[in-house]
C-alpha cells in the first residue's frame, strides 16, 4: 500500500501519494516510463519480418501451410515481394521454404541493405548464395526509374509461371512505391507527379490507392492476372487501417472493381480534374470490361495477413501483463487530427484517474462523443470505458491503455517533426491540466522513423510543462512551426524521445497510456 503524505500543497500542484518528492517523483515516472517503453517494444518485436514470416509459413515436409490451405513443394517454387519491410520477409521465406525455391526478385527501398547491415540486423539481409534478387529503389518513398526496373523484372517473372508453379507473394508497407507500374500511355513521371500532388494535396492512403490502381497495370489484381495460372500466395504486413486487402500496397493480388468514375471523383475533390496530363484521361477513358471471373482464377489466389497494428498490439498487451499493469486495447483503428486524439487521451486519463470512488459523470459522454472523430467505434469506447471504471474499484496496479493507428497533422510549419512526437506533445499539455494523475503517454511508429526525423516517437506525462518552462522552451512555438523534434531534442538533453532506430518492420504506430489508479 502506498505511503499516503500529508497534503502538503495547494491543491491545483496535489500530486498522487506515489509520487512524493522530486526524487522520488523521478524514481516512479522512471520506473513507469521505462514500463510504457518496453510495452512498445514488445509491440515492434512482435511484427519483426522473420517472426511474421514464421507465424504465417508453416512447412511440413513437402507441403506448405498457409492459414488454413496446403500447398505441394516440388522445385516449383518463386518468391517476389515488394515493401519496407520485404527484405527481411524474403530472407526468412528463404530460410523456410528456400530448398525448392527456383527463383524470385524482391523491391526493396534505397540503401535498405547498407542500413540494415549498419543497423546490425543480419538476419534481414539474404545470404550471398540466395537464388532472389535484391533490387533496390524507390527513393524517399517515390516510385522511381529503379523501382520501374524492379517492377519490370516481377512482371517477367510472374508472367512466365505454369499451373504446375507456386508464387510467394511478399508485400508490406511502401509497396505501392516500389512496384511502379503506370498504364499506357502514361509515363513514370507523370504518374509519379500526381501521386505527389495528390499527397500533398492531403489525400488518404485510401484515396491515393485507389487512383494508384486505376493507373497502374499491377496493382488492383494486375499482379495476380500476370501470373495466372500459377498458384499464388501473398503474405501481407499491414499499414493500413483496418487491413483492406485491395488497398495494402494498392492491392496487387486482390482484384478490384475500380473505376474510372470513382478515380475522377477522388480528382475532382482535391481540384486536380482540369490540370492532369491527357495520358491520365486516356488511361482512365478506356472501359475496363470486368469480365466476371472464371472461378478457378479465383481459387489460384490466396491473400493472407500475416502481420497488423492488432498483432503488436495484443503482444504488447501480454508484456504489460508481465510488467505487472492491466492492460486494456481500445482500438488499432485511430485516426483523425492529432489535438482530436490527444484530447481524447486527456478525457480518458482523467476517467481513469480523477481522484474519488466514481470519476466525473461527464466525462463519459464527452468520450464517447469523440468516438467518430477519431475512428474508434462506440462500442470499443464503452467497452474500454467499463474495464477502467472496473480498474478504478479494484485500484491494484497502474492500467495500461493500448491503441493504434495513423492519426493525421496538419502541417502549418517548417519545423522537423513527426505525427508521434507531435500527439506525445498535444497529450503530455492534456496531462498537465490540474489533475497530476502521474500517467505516462508514449506515441511510436512501429518502422522507427516518424516523419523526416530519426526519433520514432516521445513520451510524455504531467510534469512535461513544468520541464518545459524550467528550460524556456516555447511549446506554442514549438506546435505552429510543427518542430516537435526540436522540442524534444532539446527538452531534457532529448530523454524523452522515442530513438529505436530502423526496425525493419512497419504496422503503423503503437499509443501506450499507462494510468495510476486514482487515489481515494
Ligand atoms: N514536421 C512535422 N510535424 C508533424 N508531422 C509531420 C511533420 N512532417 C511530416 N509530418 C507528418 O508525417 C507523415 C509522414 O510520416 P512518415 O514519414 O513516418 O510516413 P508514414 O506515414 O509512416 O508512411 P510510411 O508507412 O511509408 O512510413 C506526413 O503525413 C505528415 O503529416
Ligand atoms: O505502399 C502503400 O501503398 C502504403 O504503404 C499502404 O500499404
């Protein structure tokens, strides 16, 4: 039981009787911080390419075992793959099912080798003997005359299959970027510039990959169409919400009824429709007949998820299990602006830590109100809302609050940043209100790297302002020019930045609350 000190203090600086002095303020928020720390990366390690790989690909003897189907290795095998974290994917697929792999090629970013071989992480890269090539390319993110190479060469590969061949399918995140595949007449170039004016126009991922697979021949299906009638198997690592097979690197495997009007729509509404290059017209002009498909095209694809945003976060469940907190999941799904996230988190940690038997009745209702807003059903609200008004009575040990997503910025400045460090910054000013529950906030991105910065996230808790006006920093500033990561490199020598480096992987990003148990 706690030492309950004597309430020394007016009350708008009460802190919770487990924090106590400076010293052993520190001491607490250290051991919770280093709590909130190991619990996101456990949620990384759990969605690591070989671990992934090893769930979905299950070998018995000659015969290959993928969900619930089997399929029969006889030297028949071929590998392609396309995504950030593809390479380590391909590595451990050799690893597995390689003695019958005849030949692949896998795209994969710029430099991804040389940073995985600098990163230490060996067991990404392939042995010099792999019958895969490695093809890198698609530069910051941005489909390239490499990665048209790369897409070139899986298109050779793939078209040249028999009924009596298996391909191994290897896609995750950035897939759409390094499998360029622009329909004709379109050039790479301007396919790549509508993509980029489509993104910075602010379009979602689901937009941008809708129009990507109306204008390109590989994606929505185009890959699975080129290698019929092999057998395919596509083992997927999801980044996007809710894990919508057809929009997963733009769907290659996954054959989509997209069409022209729904492209032209997307146009129209980011006020793109009167500047496009008329090759984009011609592609989209020509009527793609959907000829119903025959059903054994159908049953020679099998796209499988073999890792996702709900997969870190169950793992990451178990180890605050471990660390001796409750954990709860309210949803991979979030989304929406991040000061809405933020302010949900805000409303949470004072249900969950407002001191007295019941928290405010308020609260409640203002939380399920911003369920929309940020992409969390009501019904995981309600859900989460019982376990920790439940967690309240019982009062044993700090809850952990888990969640997921891809929130977006709104980006107003020039400043180095990312959404994770940004939402870590909006939720540690919701923590500082005049309830100092002591809770910890941390925000990462599972690939390690949170916009154009080397940090993948922060953590944050309620004392964050007081060490930011010790040090004179200027949080206003700070979210106007979108600087987080300045802020946080410079606030406290940068303790509270999120540096795991390349992870090699890449699920969206992991939100940890760990929440004290109200006092009495
Ligand atoms: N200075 C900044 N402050 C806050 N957010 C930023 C800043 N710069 C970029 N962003 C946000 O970061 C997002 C890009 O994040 P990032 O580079 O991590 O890629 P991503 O969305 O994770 O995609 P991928 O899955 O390919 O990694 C942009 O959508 C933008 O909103
Ligand atoms: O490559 C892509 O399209 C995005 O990462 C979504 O999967």
């Amino acid at each position: 039981m706690a030492q309950i000190l004597a309430l020394s203090r007016p009350l708008h600086l009460w802190r919770p009787p487990w924090m106590g002095l400076a010293s052993l303020h520190s001491r607490s928020m250290s051991s919770l911080e280093k709590r909130a720390r190991a619990v996101f990366s456990a949620a990384v390690e759990s969605v690591q390419p070989d671990i992934v790989v090893r769930r979905g690909l299950k070998r018995d003897g000659n015969k290959l075992l993928v969900g619930d189907q089997s399929f029969t290795l006889s030297n028949n095998l071929y590998v392609v793959g396309f995504g950030k974290a593809v390479l380590g994917m391909a590595a451990e697929t050799e690893r597995i099912v390689g003695d019958h792999l005849v030949k692949g090629v896998v795209s994969v970013p710029q430099g991804i080798q040389n940073t995985l071989r600098n990163h230490g992480k060996q067991r990404m890269l392939l042995e010099d003997s792999s019958k895969i090539t490695v093809m890198e390319g698609a530069k910051h993110n941005l489909p390239d005359e490499n990665a048209q190479r790369s897409a070139e060469c899986i298109q050779e590969l793939t078209s040249g299959l028999t009924e009596k061949d298996l391909l191994l399918v290897l896609i995750s995140g950035g897939g759409s970027a390094l499998l360029p595949a622009p329909a004709p007449p379109m050039s790479l170039q301007e396919k790549q510039d509508v993509t980029r004016r489509l993104a910075a126009a602010g379009a979602t991922i689901q937009e941008l990959n809708t129009v990507r697979r109306g204008l390109s021949f590989l994606k929505g299906g185009g890959l699975a169409q080129c290698a019929y009638p092999a057998q395919v198997v596509a083992l997927i690592l999801s980044d996007v919400i809710g894990d919508p097979l057809d929009l997963i690197a733009s769907g290659p495997t996954v054959r989509s009824e997209t069409r022209p009007e729904e492209v032209w729509a997307i146009f129209d509404r980011y006020k793109l429709s009167d500047s496009l290059p008329s090759s984009v017209k011609e592609v989209l002009s020509k009527t793609v007949q959907l000829q119903e498909q025959p059903q054994e095209f159908k049953d020679h694809v099998l796209n499988i998820v073999i890792g996702s945003n709900t997969t870190a976060l169950e793992c990451a469940s178990h180890r605050a299990c471990e660390l001796g907190l409750r954990p709860v999941i309210l949803s991979p799904a979030v989304c929406g602006d991040v000061r809405s996230v933020a302010r949900l988190y805000g409303l949470l940690s004072r249900f969950a830590c407002s001191p007295g038997k019941e928290p405010p009745p308020e609260l409640a209702a203002q939380i399920l109100q911003m369920g929309p807003e940020v992409g969390v059903e009501s019904w995981d609200l309600c859900r989460t809302l019982t376990v920790l008004e439940k967690e309240r009575k019982e009062g044993w040990g700090a809850t952990c609050l888990l969640a997921g997503g891809e929130p977006t910025v709104q980006l107003t400045g020039r400043g180095r940043g990312g959404r994770n460090q940004e939402l870590a910054l909006q939720v540690g000013l919701e923590l500082c209100g005049e309830l100092r529950s002591g809770a910890v906030f941390l925000s990462g991105g599972t690939d390690g790297q949170d916009g154009p910065t080397d940090a993948a996230g922060a953590v944050t808790d309620g004392e964050l302002m007081d060490e930011t006006n010790t040090q004179g920093l200027d949080v206003d500033s700070t979210l106007t020019n979108n600087d987080s990561f300045t802020f946080f490199s410079q606030l406290s020598e940068g303790r509270r930045l999120l540096m795991p480096g390349l992870t090699g992987t890449n699920v969206m990003d992991v939100h940890v609350m760990l929440l004290p148990p109200p006092a009495l």
